[in-house]
C-alpha cells in the first residue's frame, strides 16, 4: 500500500520561549478535506502551533509538512497554499467594506470580475449588504470582525488555518461562519482550527486533538473523546416525595446522585437501550409513579473539564 498523503504532518514539534517550554513535541496529521480541530486551555500552545504551521515563528525542534513543503525549508511555497485568519486581519479603516474585498481579491491576483464576484459573494454571506459601501472606520465591532473574516477567505487556498475564528461573533454570524467552512471542506480545503467554543469542534472537525502545557493529551473524534469520559446518564424525575424514596429504594447501587427538590434521581447507564428498560421495568413494577425521564449523553464540556481541570475559557 503506498503511504497515507497528509496535507498536514507534524511530527514531535518543540518550542521554547528562554526556559519556558510551550511545546513539547507535538505530534498531528490532517487528511486533505477535513478538519482538525485544536482545543486546550489558555496557554496551551494552540496559537503558538498555528504560527509555526503558518510559517510566522520559528521552532526548535521537529519536522513540520504543509502541502508537502517543509516549513523549515520551503516558508515560501507553504505561505502560497495557506491561508491565515487570526485576531487581526489587513483591513484598511479608509476604504469601504467592498473595496477593502476587491483590493484582497487584487493581491491574491484574482481578476478584477471575480474579484469583485468574490467580494459580492463574501458581503451576502457575512451578512453586510447595508454596510459594504461605507468606510471600514464607521463598522461597529461585530460588523468590524465578520469584515476581518471576509477579507481572509477572499481567496480560497487549499489550506486554512483558523485561530478562533469565532470569537467575539453574535451567534448568527458564527452559524453564518460554520456554514462558510463545510462548504469549503466540501471543496476540498483543509482545516486546522482552534476554537474556545467547543460545540464548534463538535460541529465541523473530523478529528480533535486537546492539548495542555504544550503536549497533546488527548485525541480522537468528538464521539470517541465524549465515549472515553464517561457514561450517558438517565435522569428519572417522580411526583413527590414518597415516590422519590421508593425510586431510590429500588434502584439501589445504580443511582448516581440525586435531586430532592426536582424529585429526581440519575442513573449511569451502559448500553443505552438494556439499561434504560430495566430502570423503567424496576419503577413500573413497584408502581411508582414517574412523570418524566431524559438521557443525558457526555458533552465535549464535560470531557474538557475531565481532562484538563479547567472549565473551557470565556464562554458564558
Ligand atoms: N512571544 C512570546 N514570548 C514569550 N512567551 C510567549 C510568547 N508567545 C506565547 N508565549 C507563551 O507561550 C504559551 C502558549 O501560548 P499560546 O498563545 O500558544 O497559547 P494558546 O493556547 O493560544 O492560548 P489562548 O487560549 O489564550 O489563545 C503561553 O504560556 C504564552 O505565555
Ligand atoms: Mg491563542
């Protein structure tokens, strides 16, 4: 069998600031069309990672492919088959939102018509048809980031690299985004993104990888991830009280935890289908009475928080 083609391939990559070590030999690979999706508390290494794979930073140590190029060697060929969106992009404040698209689309030396078919494109799908014709100093903050978003997809190379591409968006736009980026994985593009918004990994990447001081400590699918920290949860809520004590009596060692207000007890449960009609034969049986039931499966939350300590950052 001839040898998997990984756009992406880094291979025990290290990084130190003086004595601070921020990457410990980092290891990834990235299919062409999918994503990846880098998750990790603040000062993991994430946006440390996408500045060397994007050839803006040095590294110490480790081999680093994009495309096929060696980022040590060839920064040149990798920065013409990449794109970057980060914090800031090159947008100037003096000239429209429409213009500031075409000049992008100019640099990337797209014809003047597509350029500006692009930029028509791009102002439809972020959502700024009304404010495309005035200058970029008078866009309030939301409008100022889809703008930023917009600029940096105005040519699509076959591989993106976004760092939190969503934050600080209202929730329309960042939909607005995802739709955005499983178009251009349907086109081929590949994808590293890092994201604070873990439904977002959940949502688009192929695969994830969450790291912690500088080394991947874990990785896999969201389901694959979710599957390793913990079990689904069966939640059986009862009338009263008296039929709480009953519940809890009769299932015995399988509760979790309980809620004495909401009249609520949990359950772990294995394979979902067995263990959810044994609970319901056991309260039947005894007749107790139950007014509602919900499974609770693992989220990408809960498997942050298991592996790194931390609650995911900003998100409120
Ligand atoms: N120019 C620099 N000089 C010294 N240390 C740096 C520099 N840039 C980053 N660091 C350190 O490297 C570590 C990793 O930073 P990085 O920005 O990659 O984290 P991150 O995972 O992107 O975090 P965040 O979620 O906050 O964006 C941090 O400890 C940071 O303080
Ligand atoms: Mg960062």
């Amino acid at each position: 069998m001839p040898k998997k083609y990984y756009v992406i391939e880094v291979k025990n990559l290290t990084k130190s600031y003086g004595v601070n070590k921020v990457l410990r030999g980092i290891n990834l690979k990235v299919e062409r069309g999918t994503m990846l999706a880098l998750l990790g508390p603040n000062g993991a290494g994430k946006t440390t990672t996408v500045r060397i794979l994007s050839t803006l930073l040095k590294f110490d140590d480790g081999l680093v492919i994009v495309e096929g190029f060696n980022v040590a060697k060839d920064a040149d060929k990798v920065r013409s088959v990449i794109g970057l969106t980060g914090q800031s992009a090159a947008v100037d404040e003096l000239l429209t939102g429409r213009e500031n698209l075409v000049m992008m689309g100019r640099l990337y030396r797209l014809t003047k018509r597509s350029a500006i078919a692009r930029a028509n494109e791009l102002i439809e799908e972020f959502d700024l048809v009304d404010a495309a014709d005035r200058q970029a100093k008078t866009y309030s903050g939301g409008m100022r980031r889809r703008l930023d978003l917009a600029v940096s997809l105005i040519a699509t190379p076959p591989v993106i690299f976004l760092d939190e591409p969503t934050t600080g968006l209202d929730p329309r736009s960042r939909i607005a985004m995802w739709h955005i980026i499983k178009n251009l994985m349907a086109n081929g593009t590949t994808i590293l993104l890092t994201t604070q918004y873990l439904e977002e990994a959940d949502q688009l990447a192929d695969q994830i990888i969450v790291i912690d001081g500088g080394k991947v400590i874990a990785e896999g699918t969201a389901k694959e991830l979710k599957g390793k920290v913990g079990k689904d949860r069966l939640e059986l809520t009862f009338a009263d009280d008296k039929a709480l004590v009953a519940a809890q009596k009769v299932l015995g060692g399988d509760v979790t935890s309980f809620n004495q207000k909401e009249h609520s007890v949990t359950v772990a449960i294995n394979d979902t289908n067995e263990d959810i009609k044994r609970a319901l034969d056991i309260i039947s049986k005894k007749k107790i009475e139950l007014i509602a039931m919900a499974v609770h499966k693992p989220t990408l939350d809960d498997v942050f928080l298991s592996l790194t300590g931390k609650e995911k950052k900003g998100e409120k």
